[in-house]
C-alpha cells in the first residue's frame, strides 16, 4: 500500500461559501451608493481601496469593513452620515456572524479521506472568524493540523511542509483559487486539484499558464477528489 | 546539566511597546470627542464597546478601529462628521504602521537564552500586525516557534505545549499580563515569570490571588530572566 498522502485544504469558498455572502454585501454596499456613483464605479474604488490596506490590514472580513467605510467617505466626498456608515458596520457585522454552509459534498470527502491520509486546514483570513467558522462547519476533527496564514506563497507553504515534515511530492493541495491555493504549491513540487467556485473575488483572479503544470488537476467537484487521491497514491 | 527550559514570550508589552501607543490614540480620541463628553464618559464606552465586540472581532488594532468608529457614532448620537470618522480611520492606520520600539533588556536576554533554550513567541492579535512587528523587531530568528493565537488561556497553551511536545514543568512563560500570559499556564502546572508594564488595557487587569502560587516569579526587568532560567534549570 502506499505512504499516506498529506492533504491541504483551503476554507473559504472550497469547504463552505464565503464569496456568496460578499457578493450579497457588495449588492447592498452598491444600493447604498447608489445616488452617488453606478454600480461599476463602487466596485472598481472599493476594490482599488482593499487592493492598497491588503498590506496593512492583511485579509479578512474587519480589512474589508475598514476599506468599505474608507471607500464611501470617498465615493460621497464626505457627505456620507454617520448613521449610514452604522448600517456599514452592522453589514460586516453580520458577515461575521454568518452560518457556515458547507459545500456539497464537503462533509462526506473529508469523512472518506481522514481516516487514511493526514489532512490540513490552510486558510487565510481573520484569525478569530476562520476558528469560528472551523468550530461551526462541524469538521474540524477531521484535521490533523488547522494553519491560518496570512499569505498564501511558496514560502509559506514550504514553511508549513517543514514544520509537519511533509514531502512536497506527496502532498496535494485542494482550492478554489489557483493564485493562492494551486500555483504556490505545484512551484514547490506538490500536486494541486483545482476546484472552482461559481463566484472568485476579483484580487484572486489568475489566469492559468498555457501549459498547464504536470501535477495539476482540475475538478468539477470535491466529490471527486477521492479517486484522485487513490490515482496519485497508486503513481508511486 | 539541566534539560533546557522551554520559554514562552509574550509580545506586546513584553518584549516591544504597544500600551503606550494605545494610549497616545486614546488621548487623541478623547480630544476628538471632547465637545461631546469628558474622558472618562469616552472610557468607559469605549471600553464597553471593546469588550462586546471581542467575541466577533477578536483582538488586534482592526477590531479597536472598528470599535472606536462605533463608539463614536454612539457617543455622538449620530452626528460626528465623515471627515471626522476618516481621522479615526487615520489613526488606526498609524497605529498598525508604528514602528516597533523594543523593551530595555528584550534584545539581549533573548540572546542570551537563545543559544540553551527553546524559546516560542506566543501572542495574541491581529496575524497581519503581529507578523509585521516581528519582523520589524529583529528578534524572529532568537524563536523555534511563533504562535499567534487568538485567546490565550489553558487550552490554547496545553495545545501548543502538545504541539511542540513541551512538558509543562518544563516551561516557563514570560509576561506582562497576569490574566493572559500568566495565570493560564499556572494552571497547567508550568512556570510564569510576571514582568509588568507601566500601562495595562482595562480588559486585562485581574488581581493575583492572595497566596501567590507555587512557581510564579515576579521581574522588574527581562534582564532578570536568565538568572532565573539558571535556578529553575538547577531545580531539576
């Protein structure tokens, strides 16, 4: 039998939606917006703002609350009310105090691979929220390790091999975002599976190299992530 | 020779200044609000604010952003300008952009201990701040592990002590907070050696039991730290 593969896991919009809820934010931020700039333009400024605090305020959704209300003193020139930016307030607020859903298949994939294989939450995001929405998606002890980082690079992905002495090679890691969850690792020699959700907030949007890297795979659902485990197993 | 000790170091106030820029924001802040209520009304709200929204923030500068904004709505009943909300916003920004001014004594006890020692970086906060400010400390190299966590009490440590596979006798954490730094590793049968700070967050104060607990040592200075580590080391 093969050695046990060591599987990482990204959280948001790979386990249970998250840019759904955003999108639903964004809608709400536009109307409150909206006697002052189109749809487009809202978009485009407030994107620019998180794009310029990333650095400072790193992701998560209490970075998005602050360029949110830093975006529509702009956007308004400062004629924006105070009760208004209470309503802005009180929308991250209820982000964060969101449900967990879990994405179809999410639970039965995890309950299918953890007993053979060592399987790690790597996420980015608010400490705080991504420990709660973890204690609340009810998979938490399917995991062998819970990473919450603050950037997703190769560094970083190799630091967290090290730490768990994981051979690049014998590691896949499993995402919806290919800038942060597929491309750091097949640059380290992992393998990536590659499984898109219908919404990708736009400071993640890469688009895939030509020729695709060996080692990468593309799928429709985790579902299907079981029988690619057992194919790459079988390769060694 | 004695086994090494493991020892745990605290960040903010422990190692670098974080207190005293606080408070130099809050001073500000009460001036900001000052035609509306006197120090203390801006305080105590504030305070109140801090502590209600910890659950769904979490600790770090952020949060304390998001705070101040709504307190000041609140204590403002509505009518504090946008301009206004944008120098709060400003201030924030200066806060998390601060640079890291390290405690007498931390530099040289670190490396002084460094060389027998294994030692961690245990700290709460915001992940994006507290990575910053290591980093900008130039004291990351002197630790074999930096945990950044989100609570500090006795759960979150037996889990890191499991982690590393530390025995609790064996460790020792240093601090400034009797409440986060301290008391919680008392209770798992691990050493703590208190090193005030001059300013402590009102969310922090606790008052240490009447009988001082056995393995509890109180410092004036870091630079007592590594005579100390000798006598706990020789206890063995």
């Amino acid at each position: 039998m093969a050695a046990p593969y060591a599987i990482g896991f990204d959280a948001d919009d790979t386990l249970w939606h998250n840019e759904n809820i955003f999108e639903r934010v964004h809608e709400r931020y536009r109307a409150l917006l909206a006697h002052h700039h189109d749809a487009a333009t809202v978009d485009r400024t407030l994107l620019a703002t998180e794009q310029r605090n990333l650095e400072l305020y790193g992701y998560g959704v209490k970075g998005f609350m602050l360029s949110s209300i830093e975006t529509a003193i702009e956007l308004t020139q400062g004629k924006i009310s105070a009760e208004e930016i209470r309503q802005l307030i009180a929308l991250g607020r209820e982000m964060l105090a969101h449900p967990v859903e879990l994405l179809d298949g999410a639970a039965e994939t995890l309950a299918a691979l953890a007993p053979a294989h060592r399987l790690l939450l790597i996420t980015k995001g608010d400490l705080r929220d991504q420990e709660r929405k973890l204690t609340r998606s009810g998979l938490a002890a399917r995991f062998a390790h819970v990473e919450i980082v603050s950037e997703k690079d190769p560094d970083v992905y190799a630091a967290i091999l090290r730490r768990h002495a994981i051979a690049p090679e014998r590691f896949l890691m499993v995402g919806n975002s290919l800038k942060s969850d597929i491309l750091p690792v097949l640059a380290l020699g992992g393998a990536g599976a590659h499984v898109p959700y219908h919404l990708m907030w736009a400071h993640d949007q890469v688009e895939m190299p030509a020729v695709a890297p060996a080692r990468f795979f593309k799928l429709k659902t985790l579902r299907e992530l079981p029988d690619l485990v057992t194919t790459l197993g079988a390769e060694k």
